[in-house]
C-alpha cells in the first residue's frame, strides 16, 4: 500500500489568515458579539478554511474569540470580572514598566508621545472614536516597548489586544476624553523629571481610573437593558 504523507498547512497562509482576522478585530470591523463563520471569511479572505480554522483557534488562545461547541466562534465579549483581571494585570505591569522607562527615555521619545496625546486629542474633537482609542492605547504601548525589560514587553502585547478592545468597547465621549488628556500630560511631565515612583504612581492611576469608568460605564448600560425588558 502506499503510504501517504500528511499535508501541512503553509505556515504563512495561517499567519495571513490570523494577522488579517485580529485586524478586523481590533479596528471594530468585526465587532464584539459578532459571528465568526469560516466560510464568510475564506470568501472575503481567498484563503481555504483549513488556515483560517487555524487563525481562529490562535485568536482564541489570545481571548479574542470565543468559541461555544456546537454554536459556533463569536468575537469575544468581556464581562466585568474580565474587565477587572485585565486591568488589574495592566496596572501591574504599566506601573512596573514606566518605573523602569523613567531613565532610558530620550528627547525624541517624549516628542514621540506627545504626538500620540495630539492626535488622540485631535481624535476625540472630531468624536473619532476609533483613532483616539489607537493613539490613547499606543500611548502606553510606547512606554512599556522603552522599558528595557523583553519578558515584560512580551507579556505586556500578548493582554495589548484585550485592553484595547475593552477600551474600545466601553469608551464614551467626551468625558474620557478630558480626563484622560490631562493624565497623559502628567504622565509625560513626570517621565521627564525622571521620577521613578511618581511615574509608578501616576500610571497604576491612571489605569486604575480607566477602570474604573468602564465598570461604571458597564454598570448603566445593565441597568438601561433593564429597564428597556422592563
């Protein structure tokens, strides 16, 4: 009999299928919720289901999808404990990561993040929703990638997809914007003055308020679907 060896799958036809599905989820073209069918996305892909099966099982593993046996793979919604363990975490290592980044940081870097506090201000006057929310998160992203420490940068981007998307998803207009504008600035003054606890501080704040919001945020919402079954 002959034997037959077992056909992989071309690693980078995965990596396309994965890189272009997290893509529309994190900017909201697949919204939290929405139904994932393997079919849809080979059409829209032109790429073969076996890929993308792959792609959706890695997106699962990062909690960008979540899938029910037997109803199907659904772009993940975050409850309020999903909330508090990520933020909780964020905190933690943002805190950490800003503490180490206070002496490595350079000129450049500051004009750098000051940039991204522009356009996301910019962002939120034009109630665009979406560039404000990637400016404001690459913010933070920048800081953690100057700290210096790879195990924490590393572990840091595989939750930078979660605290995106909750960000996103509980973000309101204008109020945030405010407060988060101002926090930013402070941030950026005591990066200069190169205050390690002050930076630890004023970060583990920040996050903490952010949090804060949201739960509130989330908070009305249940109380809204309420009223409206009621």
């Amino acid at each position: 009999m002959t034997k037959f060896q077992r056909i992989s799958i071309p690693e980078n036809l995965t990596e396309i299928a994965y890189q272009e599905i997290k893509e529309r989820i994190l900017n909201f073209d697949l919204k939290p919720g929405y139904k994932i069918t393997q079919e849809e996305l080979s059409s829209v892909l032109g790429i073969s289901t076996t890929p993308i099966r792959e792609a959706i099982k890695r997106l699962e593993v990062e909690g960008l999808i979540q899938i029910i046996p037997r109803v199907g793979a659904y772009v993940s919604k975050f409850s309020e404990k999903d909330v508090v363990d990520t933020y909780n975490l964020r905190e933690m290592l943002e805190g950490f990561a800003g503490k180490l980044s206070c002496s490595l940081l350079k000129e450049e870097d500051f004009e750098h993040l000051q940039i991204l506090v522009t356009k996301a201000r910019e962002a939120a006057r034009a109630k665009a929703i979406i560039p404000y929310s990637a400016n404001a998160s690459d913010f933070h992203l920048y800081i953690v990638e100057k700290c210096g420490n790879e195990r924490l940068i590393t572990f840091y981007k595989n939750i930078y997809s979660l605290i995106k998307i909750i960000r996103y998803q509980n973000l309101q207009l204008p109020n945030d914007i405010d407060v988060d504008f101002k926090e930013h600035i402070n941030i950026i003054n005591v990066l200069q003055n190169e205050n390690p606890e002050k930076v630890e501080y004023f970060l583990r704040e920040h996050v903490r308020g952010v949090k804060e919001r949201i739960l509130k945020l989330i908070e009305i919402n249940q109380e809204t679907d309420f009223s409206i079954r009621n």
